[in-house]
C-alpha cells in the first residue's frame, strides 16, 4: 500500500483551503490539475467539519514527507 499523508485537520484550515479553490499544503491557489490530497477531518462542537481538500500538481512542495526508516527501526525489523 502506499503511503499516503494525512491532510491537515479541517479546523485548522483557511477557507479557500475548505472550500477546495486553495492547495491544502501550500495555500497556493488551485487552478488546472488539482488531485484529491484525501479528507481532512474534524468537527467543531457535535457538527462534522471534515472535508475532502486538494493538493497542488504535480506533487506540492510543502507535501509532507514519507518518514524515513531509522537505523534502529532497521535492526529491529520495522517497517517504513
């Protein structure tokens, strides 16, 4: 499976990020090319906020990172 970042929290996004017109990332403004960057998730009191939100293409640059294996992880057999 690969590994996929989870979107900043809906609360703490700008509303052009909410709103989907805004990279969730980088805040740059989403023109042509958009991708789903999955669903940010939260709620303000009993009312679900979460919201599916979009990434810049090709890949944004403020796109978390996959974390590295340590090398005690390695010793131990861990995984990624």
């Amino acid at each position: 499976m690969k590994w996929q970042p989870q979107p900043p929290a809906a609360t703490s996004l700008t509303r052009a990020q909410y709103s989907g017109w805004n990279c969730c990332w980088c805040n740059a403004r989403l023109t042509n090319g958009a991708r789903s960057a999955g669903r940010a998730q939260g709620s303000i009191g009993a009312h679900d906020m979460s919201v599916e939100v979009y990434e810049c293409r090709p890949q944004c640059t403020q796109r978390p990172r996959h974390p590295r294996r340590t090398p005690e992880k390695a010793d131990q057999g861990g995984t990624p």
